[in-house]
DNA sequence: CTGTTAGCGCCTTCAA
DNA sequence: TTGAAGGCGCTAACAG
C-alpha cells in the first residue's frame, strides 16, 4: 500500500502539518527537523496523493494549453515543452480544443474549466488575442500566459522579434540580388501575420525597394492556401524573382505549385518560409525559412505561468532568439 | 460558488447517496427519482468535484498515452482521437513518455504511476512490445489497450490488417507493371515491420515475382534513414523501378535522394510510403500511400481501455479499415 | 429501492 | 516554530 503523509509524520517522529510544511515548502520549519521528514519521505518512498492535494487545497495542479485549429506541428511542439515544464513542477498538463464559432467557443470553455479546473492557462495565436477566450479568464480570473500575442501589454508569456527576423530574412534574400519579393500573408487573427508583414515593408524600405501591394497576397497558413496564392503570384509578369511565404506550409504549397507549372526552384523563383517545421528539411528542395524554437516557448510560458499561478504579481514577457537558415530553395535571380 | 451533491440533494429533496447513484449510472434507482435529480443537477449547473470523486472513489479518471519516440505525426493523431474518447467520459488524457535504455524507461514509467496513478494505459509501437513496460503493467495488474501490437494474442485495443493492405499496393504497383520493387524496412521492433514485410513478399508470390533479398534495405522510419536506403538502392544495377517504404516519411527520403541523383519520380522510378501522414500531400509529386486511420485507432483503442477499466472482462481488439491512395509518385515503369 | 455513516489523504485554521 | 482538529466533496459499506 502507498504511503500516506501520516506514515511520514510517524516515521519522523513529527506532526502531518511539519510534514506538509516541508513538502509544500512553507517557511517556519527548522533545518533538523526538514532534515528528518526528507529522511523519512525517502526512506517510505512516499508521494503525495495529488487528488487528496487538490481537494483539500483548493486547486487541481493542471494547466490547461488552450488552442483552436493551430498547425499540428505548431501545436506538438508547443505542447512538449509545456509537457516538461510541467513534469518538473509535478503540473499536469490538459490539452482543451475549443470551438471556433463564438457561442461554441464560450461553451467549451465552460467545459474544460468545469471538467479540469486548471489553475492557469496557456495561449498559442490565434487565441491570444481573442475576445470571448480572453474576456472569459478575465472574468474568472485564470491567470494565463500567451505565445506570441498580437497584443503583448500586460501579458505574461513569451515573445520573438518576428519582424526583426523576417528584416534579416529578406535582407539576406536582397544581398543575394532579388528585387522583385512577393509575400503570401498569414491570416489577420495571428500577431504572426501583422509581425512579418512589417519586417516584409521595412526590409524593402531599407533596401529603398519600392512596396508593390500587387505583390502581396493574403494566405490562411494552410498548404492549400499556399498553393492558391502561389498561382496568382506566378502568372504576375514580370513575374516575382522570390516569394516570401509567411509560414512553411504555405512556402511548400508555392513550391508545389511552381513545380506543376513546370517552373523550378529555386531556378525560376527562390522561395522561403518561416518556422522550420520538419516539411522544411524533407520538401526538395530544402526550405530557407526562420527557426522559430517552438518548443522553448512552450516551457518558458509554462514557466511564467508556474510562477504567476504562485503568485499574482509574478511573471514576465520572455523574449527568444531565432535563427536563420538559409537551404537550398533561394539563389541569386537568374539573369532572363 | 460552484454547486456540491449536498445541494443537489437538497433541491431534489433526497440523499446524497441516491444523487451519487444518479450521476453514476448505478442500477436501484427509480425512474422518477432519477428524473427529479436530474431536474435539481440542471437547475443547479452541478459539476462533480473531479478531486473529491477521485479521492473517495480510489481512482484518477485519467488514461495515460505512453510512447517513446515515435512519429510526431502518428502521436499527435493517435492523441487527438484519444481526447475525443476521453471528453466523451470524463477523463483526462496525460501524455507519458518515456526513456529508451530499459532503467530509464522503468524509472519514467514509475514516476508516471506515482505522480497521476492513470486508471488505464494505451500503447502505441514500439511499447506495445515492450518488455519492461509490459512487465510493470502486469505486476502492478493496470488496465492496458494496444494500437497495432506485433502480438495481439489475448490483448485488447486496434489492429489494421496491415498485410493486406501492403499486398493490395505491392498488386497495383505490379498491375502497372512493376516486377523489379524495392523495399525499406521499418525498424525490427514494431510490429508494422514485419506485417509490411510479408505484405511485400506475399504480393511478390502471388503474382510469380522472385523475393531477391539485395532489394529489401533496412531503415528506422526516419527521414534521413529513407534517404540513406534510397541511396543504395537507386545504385543498384539494374535499378528498382519502384520503391515501397514503410512509411511515409521514409518515402519522403527516397524521393529527395532521388532528386539529388537528378532521377525524376515517378518517371525513373515509382515511390510509395504507408501512413498518409500530411507530407504524403505536401510534397511533390504527391506519395502513393495507404491511409491509415490513426485518430481513429487513438479513439477506439481508448473506448476498449474504457470499457476494460469498467469491467475487468471487458474490451476486445477490434479492426479498422485501411484506404488506398494511388497519387503521382507512382506511374508504369519507363521502357528504358 | 433509499438513506446514514465513515472515511479517502491532505491542507487550513487556530491554538500552543 | 510546531501541533490538533476540522473539513474539502465524494463514494463505499452497510442499514433500513
């Protein structure tokens, strides 16, 4: 049978509550007797009963990764590293999808939290920044932490300079010598999209290239959008030297779509995307595209969740680096 | 402040016990009591007490997904179908993976007992023969389900009848007219090794082809090793005129070794993988795979867990359906 | 068929 | 700095 903290407190020869002191790592406990419950903790190879915790503590230590339709990948990666920032803290981690149409979206809210009551939340675009979900955690005060929010103000979570990222992007795609760069837009709900628009315009800016709204079209992050954008894009004449695609499914769409036009990659047209997602190494070829580390940002949310859910005042707006990987699918413009 | 059975009692105007039994679907209740209950648990919003249910009860409510490495996109599939099946019951999905040196893997799967003490498990390959994680759900006598064991002798959860499947591939590759077809293994310890395997060899026999055992290469079902294989095997004199991975992304492998040796599939040689992961669409030309349901698997293996969890005489191993889809990777051997 | 009682294992409050 | 008692919300065992 399992040890109980009783068993502990008898073996040390102390109260339940000293024992409780010491594993909850409350102030008010003497170094000798923390000595002798670690001692007996270990020696009965006791672990808490995390329902009995819940109940009488008043919280469920779960989290909850709330998210609407993001790409698998996104959402994978995101989801392991919150998985190991949980492990350590001894959180459970509880994956919510939730509706996209409004008064679906509010009802399954209602669901997760009355089904898990998870002490705080975690938000990936394009929930972030939407109402119904953000009004919701509000109103009963949840703390949660966000992923790359549109609106970084007063939230706690974590943060890349995308348009930093993409400015050195494209400026890498302009040393090579291309002009002509199209851009395929996210979709307007993802921060992602306004981010890499602007490091889109400002990199051309810099580089005194004029901005051609013909040049840019609007995708929703999908392969298949990829493709669709990527079709009108190739009929443009004089057609775009390169085309900036604002995530790596829609880069692979372009890439397919060249490919059934009989063009190629990176010959005809160079194409790059942003993420490095695992189709950016397996397309031929090979995607130039930004490392996001996806994974990284899932932890440290995690980790600035941890900490406001510990207390309210804690927690903070965590930025990480990218890196840029430049592969087989950009080339200098060839001279026609 | 949230509801409790008491409340609900009261309002109905009988025990808690006989709510208790309501709410648990227990037999000896009368009809009526069972309606003027579930009149006060609307009236009321009542939720029960995830924690308290737990902690009375001696059980978790929580199904444990315990994995070591396999395809993220087999994971992320196999996961979204089990969290349908658990939302529909009320139980929580943990995500447990684990080590792959054998003390590691029992010291991970202790922990995952300890720290959310699962009711039941799901297994995917290759733990679904596993040595040291079967041994421990034994000796601890834990409710297990399994996706696509090598050894389905007396367990519960979902097969494919993968054989046939590859059989039903290999015979349209050969009605194209095929006879000199490659094959790359998957890795010994998962049971779709050796299914595809002889799925492979059948086909040969059943239409006069000889086995030549220089044309089947081992692989590990990761990218890079299908690259690997591919590269031997596109060096072979004379050539294979069509490749069978064993799974997509290994295909995926083969077709960009192809391309660096600037062979063009399917015109100098056909491809097709197995699993229709979202690669198979994404990269081009588009694999010739088999689809495999593998949310679906996730979901139904979790309703035999379920079920067995309830009644320890409970569950089966049930059957899915596979699909076959012919794409542009694969056409008629080139008269060369 | 229905109700009563006694915990499940831990934390909180308050007293020492 | 430590301990004792009560209760978190529910279910199991046993009466009625």
């Amino acid at each position: 049978m399992r040890s109980r903290i009783e068993d502990v407190a008898e073996a040390a020869g102390v109260s339940m509550k000293t024992v409780s002191r010491v594993l909850n790592h409350e102030p008010n406990v003497r170094e000798e007797m923390r000595q002798r419950v670690m001692r007996a903790v270990e020696k009965l190879q006791y672990r808490p009963n995390l329902s009995a915790r819940s109940l009488a503590g008043q919280r469920s230590y779960v989290v909850a990764l709330i998210y609407n339709n993001p790409s698998r990948n996104y959402l994978m990666e995101v989801q392991s590293g919150m998985l190991e920032a949980c492990r350590a803290s001894h959180y459970n981690l509880v994956l919510a999808p939730v509706g996209a149409q409004k008064q679906r979206k509010a009802d399954d809210m209602k669901a997760v939290f009355e089904n898990f009551s998870p002490d705080g939340v975690v938000l990936i675009p394009p929930l972030t920044d939407d109402e119904v979900v953000l009004e919701y955690l509000e109103a009963h005060d949840v703390p949660f932490a966000c992923i790359a929010p549109k609106q970084a103000q007063d939230r706690i979570g974590v943060n890349m300079e995308e348009t930093r990222a993409v400015q050195e992007l494209m400026a890498g795609l302009i040393a090579l010598g291309h002009r002509r760069i199209a851009h395929i837009k996210g979709p307007p709900a993802h921060g992602a999209c306004q981010w890499r628009l602007k490091g889109y315009r400002d990199a051309l800016r810099k580089a005194g290239i004029e901005y051609d709204p013909a040049l840019v079209v609007a995708g929703e992050f999908s392969f298949e959008s990829g493709i669709e954008a990527a079709k009108h894009l190739l009929d443009l004449k004089p057609r775009p030297t390169a085309i900036f695609a604002a995530n790596d499914d829609m880069a692979a769409g372009v890439i397919r779509a060249a490919c059934e036009r009989g063009l190629s990659v990176p010959e005809d047209v160079s194409v790059c995307g942003f993420d490095d997602t695992p189709i950016a190494r397996h397309i031929y070829p090979a995607l130039t595209t930004v490392r996001q580390p996806t994974a990284e940002m899932g932890r440290l949310a995690t980790l600035q969740l941890l900490d406001r859910i510990r207390n309210p005042e804690a927690g903070a707006m965590v930025h990480v680096e990218h890196t840029l990987l430049f592969r087989e699918s950009t080339q200098p413009p060839t001279r026609r």
